[in-house]
C-alpha cells in the first residue's frame, strides 16, 4: 500500500504546485516511478527515485495514485 506526505498551502478558489513525497506504508520506503494524476485538470507526475513528485492542482482537485504491483490509494 502507498501512503502519501504532502506539502501545500491553497486557499479556496486558488491554484498551485502541490509538492509531495510517496512512501510505502509500515516501512517509510520511498517509492519512485509512482504516477500522479489530477482527475480534474488531466495533469499528470510522476516520483522520482526519492519518491517525490510535483504537480499543479487546485484547491477541490482529486489526485489519484498508482503504481504496479501496490493496490489503489
């Protein structure tokens, strides 16, 4: 399972870059290549090899997670 830390501040009707970090849930491991997907804008991320990623969302925007091999989040 993948559990998610992120860093962002927006405020009703705004918009920006949501930073975040993907870790592996009992072992804080982090996972790369796991692709993020804003439902509502179509923009997409991916993590890098430190399992951070970075992706423009607004404030109500969903974010889906998934990477092959770990179930849904």
């Amino acid at each position: 399972m993948l559990c998610l830390g992120c860093a962002f501040s927006l405020h009703a009707q705004e918009s920006g870059s949501i930073s975040g970090l993907v870790l592996e849930k009992g072992t804080s491991t982090r996972i790369s290549d796991v692709n993020i997907n804003n439902l509502k804008n179509g923009q997409s991320a991916r993590t890098n090899v430190y399992g951070v990623f970075n992706i423009f969302a607004s404030v109500g925007d969903t974010l889906s997670f998934n990477k092959v091999g770990y179930g849904p989040v």
